[in-house]
C-alpha cells in the first residue's frame, strides 16, 4: 500500500504518466516484426537487370504534378516536365500512401523493406542504427547508395553482407537549413558520374555496374531540406524540385548511352514523406502523406488514358490536368514492385502487395508473381502464429485461415490448379484475397491481447484520478494525523490479483514494462479502498462547506458543467475556435460569480473583460504563419515598455534596493540585445547569406544569460515581494518569445501573462468577499472552478501560440537562428523549451495565487490533478489503428499531447516551488464582509 503524501504522489504520478503514455503503442501499435521466415523470389524471369530507385525526399505530390506560380518569376509553371512527359507518355503513375509517422527513418524502411515500422522506431535515430530486417537492397547482387548519412548507413549496416552496398555520403556539415539545398543533391548526382566515369577505366567496376539485381538509390535530401528552411512553397522548394527534374532526364541520357539503350533498365521516382505548410512532417495530414509515383522503363506498364472514370482522378488530382489513369499503392508496395522489376526475393518481412497496374507482363507471369508474393505474406504469418501459439493459455487461430476448407494449404493448392488449367485472372484473384487474409490475420496476432490492455490501461486512469482526489481530500480538507486501520483480506485480495496478472504476463513473455499495466491499477485502487473510510469523511467535509442550499444538487450541477468544459477542451484539438467560445463565456464570470465585487472591483474586471476579448483572437489567428520581423520585434518592443515601466512602477511603490534595479535593467537590457541579433539573423538568412557568427553567437549568449540574471535577484532582501517575483519572471522568458518565434507568439506571451495576472488579483477580491479569516484556509468545492480554470489555460499555453494538435505544427524557421545545421534532437529541445514557457509562467502564478488566498501550499495542483486525466482517458478511446492515416496521425498526436500536458503539470509543480522560493504575502484583511 502507497502513502498518498504529496511528493511521493507526485513522483508516483510522474512515472504513471510516463509508463501509461506508451500504452498506445502497445496495444495499437505493435510492431509485427518476426524473423526466421523463408524466402520466395518474385519472378524467375526479371524484366529489368538494373534498377533506378530516385528519391525526393519531402517532395508532395501536389508540387509534382501541378502547375504552380513561382514566387520569383511570378510565372505559372510545372516543377518537373520531363517526369511529367514521362507520366503522359512512357510511365505508369500514381500517388503513394505513407504511414504515420511520415519520417524519414520509417518511410525509407517502407519503401525499401516493405515494412512499416511501428512508431516507435522513430526513437531508434537515424544516423547508425541498421534496420533489423531484410530490404531489397540486401536482396540485391550489389547496391550503389549515394546520399544522406542519415539515411544510407542504416541499410548497409543492416546488410547480411555489407560489402554489397555502398554507401556515397556527404558530411553532416553539407546539412545547413541556412545555406542553398540544390548542392546536397548535386552531390549525388556528381558521384553517380564519377562512378560511371571510373568504370571506363576499372574493368571490375564495369563487369559489376552490368551485372544483373544491380540497384541504385539516389536519395536527394534537398527539397526536404528547402521545404524546412522556406516552406513547400518557397522559390529554393520549387527549384529545387526543377533541379532535381532536369538533372534526372540528363541521367537517363547517360544511362540509355551507358548501357547501349539495351532496354534493360527501370526507374522509380517516389518520395518518402511528403511536407506541410509549416515546413515540417511527422503526422498523418495528407500534405504528408501523399507523395508522387513514377515508374517507367523495363518492365512497366505505359500510361492508360483516361476516359469516361476520369482515371480515377478525385478533386486533389484533376487540377494536374493529366488525360492518365492514377494508380495509388501504399508505400510498401513500392518495395514489392521493385524486387519484382529485377527478379529479387521479396523481403521477408515485406507486408507490400505487388501492384500488378505498375507491370507490363503477360497474365501468367502476373499470376506466379502475385502468387509469390502471397506465399511470403503466408510465411510471415505462420511463423508469427507459432510465436502467439506458444505464448497464451488458450489460442483460437485466425478464422478465415483455419476454418474448414479455408485452409492456407487448400487456398494455396486452389490457386495453383487455377494456374495450371490457364485461368490466371482467377488465380490473380485468388492470390490478392489470401495476402488479404494474411495481413489481416497479422494483425489479427497482434492485437490478440488488444482488449485485456486496453482494459487496465483504463483501470489504471481511473485508479490514478482517483488517487489524486484521495490525496486531495487527506491532505488539505480532512487533515487528520489519526491512523486507519488496515484491512489485510483487501490487501490479500490485491497481492493475488498482481500476481495472476503479473504471472499473465510472464507466460506470454510480456516485455518487462507491461507489469506497469497490472502494478499501477492494483496499487492505486488497494490504497484508494483502504481510505475509504477517510474519502467519505472529506467528501462530507466538502458538503458542509458549500455555500449551497442544496450541496448534493450543486455538486451534481458542478460535475456536469466541469465534463462540459473538458468535452469542450476535447472539441478544441479538432477546432482551435472554441476556445475562443470559451474565453467568450469566461468575461462572464465575474458578473455570475459574485455581481457585488466584480461590480466595486470595476477597473480588475474591466481588466478581465478586455483581456479575455484579446486571448479569444489567438485561437482564431491562422496556424500556418509567416515569418515577419516586424512582428517579432514590436512585440519585443512592448515587453521592453512594460519592462522599464513595472520597473518604475515597482521602485516608488517597494524602494527597490539599487542591486535589484541594476538587475532588472540587465533583463530589460537582454531583451534588447535578443531583438538585435534576431534582426540580423532574420536579415541575413533572408538574405540568403547564412547564418552570421556572431549573430549566432550573440544570440545563444542572450538567451542563456536571461535565464541566469534573474538568479541574482536572490541576493537581495526585496526579492520576496510578489510583484517583484511576476515581473522578474516575465522578463526572464521575453527574449526566449523573441528569438524562438517567426511571427505574433511574443504578443501572446505579453496577453497569456497579464491574464494570469489580472486572475490572480479577481480570484483574490472573490475569496476576500465570502471568507473570514479563520475559515480563509478552508478549500470548498468552488475551488475546484479554478483547477478547471488552471487546467484550460494550460490547454491555451498550448494552442493560444498558434500550434494545433499535431506533432508537425511546429515551424523549424526560429530554430535556425540558433542552430543552423540539421540536428533534429537538438532543434526539438528548443522547440520543446519555448512550448514549455507557458506552463513555467502558468505554475508560478499558480504558486503565487495559492500563496494570496491563504490556502495550503500545494491545494490548487492537488485539484489539477484530479481532472486533467478525463482528458487524456477521452484521446485514448480516440485512438484508431485504421482508416486514414490522417485519423491515425490525428489520434496519437491528441494522446501525446493531452498525456503530456497532463504529466508537464505534475512536473511544473515542483517548478513553482522554485520560481515563487522565498515569496511572502502580507496578511491580507478582508475588505468585504462574507455575508456581502
């Protein structure tokens, strides 16, 4: 049984958050990764004795195919003209559907391994970690990859035999977002020469570039590199996409002349992910997802025109005005029509369906091919079915798999009569329903224990709110020191129940963090049962203490309309608007709450009112914004204003030590400096010149100077004041609103702050009015209106500085002022530190207004915590592992999201502590009698 005392609550609280946030992953997301199966060779007669694989890495498939206005010439333009002749008239084209996460790790696995790796993977890296499966490249007689070295080392390093890839790279030096992106792909291309050029003169070279499995994969990293820097509809995006264009119809030239134009050669051009508007990818929206397809050469099927079905063109696709039929794959596919195309086995743990609208053969090489293709399916789930076999107590097999004449065996022997008695479109048929059948059986192993999970998953939700409402009441309205009795039958009843669980687990040796699923609900439902005695009393406590007539009625009414706010929040990460309905409804609550002082505290509410109008318009503000200067700087301007006046302000009305002035002149003097190398960094890389030393430099000095001056703050004896303590702690974050922003974020900084402010002070004029002081400490149920309060406008932190529900909103142009060269884990910490200031801003006012209303240290978090979860428990019943890939993105950003506001609360009250250490508030006498 757990003590519920605050920190360890907390703790506790902190490694749940963690722990449960996986769950997800566990239950929706498992990765079908199995080894040991055998191989099946596509074709015994290969179209193509080489292989082109061209990919554009972060290229749409819009900026493919469309005609665009280029932002320079202001002319209307295609991007790429010879790929789009190709489509018209010697290619099959379509549009490949990635998964989630649309990173460069997991959609180069797609394409070149067939295999969609969980989204887990993504924490694997990028850079040195082999993919632990087969590819087409380790199928292949020799491999020649030239490019990213955050892409091609995993491949070769994964290979049975890493001497049959290579593996051309540039330096990570060559990935500045602040420099020209057309010279890492020019890199590549001039490489790919240099190999045919030495073959001239190397005799091995040359017998081993006419070999047959020959592949070559050509990654170009600079379109996504432009899309980062400028955005997808940038000038360097374009052209680097006509570039890239160009330089390819140079290279089927001077391969055709290579290789004597013996027909013996096919190209795919794709791309890995696609990009959004702000720049970046990672979730499921189809400017991610969707990206282009061309395949033409040895092998491929020629261009199909399209008549009266449009071609299965949709709206997105008829803008591009190609007379073609679409052909759309998934992007595992891609990996099965390329080991098809050169007469490769199909990697094993390839879940890719082979799409026979890509290939020009005859229906009987269709038929053994696709029938291949299923066999490798099959195998992969025969041996995964073995695995879950001998894992559970009791197995029922995939019913369309093992029913009575629905056998794998008998579906197989079907398929082979088909063939042999000439009937190959039959077979074709046969074959596509039994790879079917066997990736949904796949997934039908994977999920087997989907229900059991996701059922303590939600136990344990519901345990962990109910903790924190336990550890509420026993700390701050019971507060009694009188022991309670241990009931030992409850306790034996919890030990049995995690030790079948647990014992579950080991049977199907579970991974050792899935006995978190059992410990956390047990633990926290045995201690939460064992004070039931003590729950009842402070619930009871509660009651005598609403001001209500009817307390049962009013609480009633109370849960309700909290449920409706967080179902409101809820509906807020699909439409940022309603938010702004809500700050709409809040310039209310003064009036409803108490009319007496919201009237007599006129200029507080008047306060109120204005800056809840100004906060509703950030949530209507467009997400997607563009980076201006002035902006940032006016904003920077008025922290600068509302600096040297509360500085002012603050010495006449406190007699501020002189240590102290010089102080916050510092901060105000650093927000200055911030402003002048965000310029100058701004201007130049505007400019197109780089990123300046010392603006760089500079930067980083300011930046971390702001957040170590205010430290010295402590060293003086005035320093307690809380006013004092708001304004040191809003000038210490202002230059990280300057130099970490693009656009108005810093003026919602200013907003977000005064709000809190203004709240502090009305809150505190409320209490005055109902509470006398010997009853100033006692917490009622009202109170709980201001965790609520706290709670939204964490949820406002958030989406109030323009971000949406989605791992991808977040814009990279700021980062570059800071770090020039891609480093994605570094860029996110900045990313991830500028997200966090609200919260660190919202806990110190949290702090400071526990501390005005006299209440005990800790009450208004221990409230946060008892709600936050609703959240978080509606996102994980939202989380789907089918149907678009924007549902899917969409589900697992909103639970790590709502998980992780959740857990940053737990973790910003221990930062509260720190920012309001040493704060002391005056005795405050009542103003207003409680019977007013």
């Amino acid at each position: 049984m757990i003590s519920l005392n605050k920190k360890l609550v907390l703790l506790v609280g902190v490694i749940f958050h963690v722990a449960f946030m996986w769950s997800i992953f566990d239950i929706y997301f498992v990765s079908p990764l199995i080894h040991g199966m055998k191989h099946h060779q596509s074709t015994a007669t290969p179209p193509a004795k080489r292989l082109f694989l061209i990919v554009g890495d972060g290229l749409r498939a819009d900026k493919a195919f469309e005609k665009v206005r280029h932002p320079t010439t202001g002319e209307s333009e295609y991007l790429a003209p010879f790929l789009r002749s190709k489509v018209m008239s010697d290619a099959t084209f379509g549009i490949s559907h990635t998964r989630m996460p649309t990173e460069s790790r997991p959609g180069h696995v797609a394409l070149i391994a067939g295999f969609y790796e969980d989204v887990s993977a993504v924490t694997k890296g990028w850079k040195e970690n082999p993919v632990d499966f087969d590819s087409v490249f380790n199928q292949s007689r020799h491999t020649y990859s030239l490019g990213s070295p955050d892409i091609l080392p995993m491949f070769k390093h994964g290979a049975e035999d890493q001497s049959r890839i290579d593996a051309i790279m540039y330096g990570h030096d060559f990935e500045d977002f602040t420099k020209g992106s057309i010279e890492l792909d020019a890199f590549v291309f001039d490489h790919l020469d240099e190999i045919f050029d030495k073959s001239k003169t190397n005799k091995t070279l040359n017998d081993q570039l006419r070999s047959d499995k020959t592949v070559f994969f050509l990654h170009l990293l600079g379109i996504d590199t432009a899309g980062h820097s400028y955005r997808p509809y940038s000038a360097e995006y374009y052209d680097n996409i006509k570039y890239i264009d160009e330089n390819i119809e140079k290279l089927v030239d001077k391969v055709n002349k290579f290789y004597n134009d013996d027909e013996q050669t096919a190209w795919v051009f794709t791309a890995d992910h696609g990009m959004s508007d702000w720049g970046s990818h990672g979730d499921g929206h189809p400017d991610n997802t969707r990206t282009p397809l061309i395949a033409w050469g040895a092998g491929v099927n020629k261009p199909i025109p399209a008549f009266e079905d449009k071609g299965n063109h949709d709206d997105y696709s008829e803008v591009w005005d190609l007379p073609v039929k679409r052909n759309d794959v998934n992007q595992a596919d891609i990996a099965s029509l390329m080991s098809y195309l050169v007469g490769l086995n199909y990697p094993s743990n390839s879940v890719g369906e082979l799409p026979l609208a890509f290939v020009n053969a005859t229906s009987e090489t269709k038929a053994l091919a696709i029938r291949n293709n299923a066999l490798a399916l099959v195998e992969q789930y025969l041996v995964k079915e073995e695995q879950q076999k001998g894992s559970q107590i009791i197995f029922k097999p995939y019913p369309p798999l093992s029913d009575a004449g629905k056998t794998i065996d008998e579906r197989l022997a079907h398929i082979d009569e088909l063939i042999a008695q000439g009937l190959d479109q039959e077979s074709i048929v046969a074959s596509e329903e039994l790879m079917t059948y066997a990736i949904t059986g796949l997934k039908y192993l994977q999920t087997y224990n989907w229900l059991f999970l996701r059922t303590l998953v939600t136990i344990g939700f519901f345990g962990w709110i109910a903790v924190a409402f336990c550890s509420y009441l026993l700390a701050f309205v019971v507060q009694s020191d009188k022991p309670f009795t241990t009931s030992l039958p409850l306790k034996g009843v919890a030990y049995v129940a995690l030790a079948i669980l647990s014992g579950f687990f080991v049977f199907q040796k579970s991974p050792l963090h899935y006995h978190l699923y059992a410990v956390f609900p047990v633990v926290f439902w045995e201690a939460v049962l064992q004070r039931r005695t003590a729950v009842a009393e402070g619930i009871s406590i509660l009651a005598r203490r609403s001001t209500s007539k009817a307390p049962a009625l009013a609480a009633i009414l109370d849960i309700g309309l909290s449920l409706v706010l967080l179902e409101a929040i809820v509906y807020g990460y699909f439409h940022r608007e309603i938010f702004s309905v809500c700050f709409g409804l809040a310039t209310l609550w003064p009036f409803v709450h108490n009319f007496t002082v919201a009237k007599r505290e006129w200029p507080t509410t008047l306060a109120w009112v204005v800056m809840c109008a100004i906060m509703s318009s950030f949530t209507l503000l467009e997400v997607v914004k563009v980076e201006s200067i002035e902006q940032i700087l006016l904003s920077g301007a008025l922290m600068l204003v509302i600096g040297l006046v509360f500085t002012i302000h603050l010495q006449r009305k406190l007699a501020l030590a002189a240590s102290t002035v010089c102080v916050l002149f510092a901060q105000i003097l650093l927000v200055v400096a911030t402003m002048y190398f965000t310029r100058e960094s701004v201007e130049s890389l505007t400019a197109r010149n780089g990123l300046p030393l010392f603006s760089q430099v500079g930067g980083w000095i300011s930046l971390l100077l702001s957040l170590a001056v205010p430290f010295l703050h402590f060293l003086g004896s005035d320093a307690k004041d809380y006013r004092l303590r708001l304004l040191i702690i809003f000038l210490a974050f202002g230059p990280t609103f300057v130099i970490l922003t693009i656009s108005w974020e810093g003026f919602f900084y200013v907003c977000f702050f005064a709000i809190l402010v203004i709240w502090i002070e009305l809150e505190t004029q409320m209490r005055d009015a109902r509470v006398t002081p010997q009853t100033r400490a006692d917490l009622t149920p009202g109170d709980f209106r201001m965790a609520l309060f706290t709670f939204f406008m964490s949820q406002i932190g958030f989406f109030g500085i323009g971000n949406i529900a989605s791992i991808s909103s977040f814009s990279l142009d700021s980062v570059y002022r800071l770090i020039p060269v891609f480093d994605p884990f570094s860029m996110g910490a900045l990313l991830m530190f500028k997200i966090l200031v609200p919260f660190a801003v919202l806990s110190a006012c949290l702090g400071i207004l526990n501390l005005k209303l006299g209440v005990p240290p800790s009450a208004l978090f221990s409230m946060v915590l008892c709600v936050s979860d609703i959240l978080t428990l509606n996102f994980f019943y939202l989380v789907v592992d089918e149907g678009s890939w924007l549902d899917i993105g969409t589900g697992i950003s909103h639970y790590c999201i709502a998980s992780g506001l959740s857990l940053f609360m737990m973790v910003l009250e221990y930062l509260s502590g720190v920012l309001v250490a040493g704060v002391t508030i005056a005795p405050h006498v009542s103003k207003i009698k409680k019977d007013m």
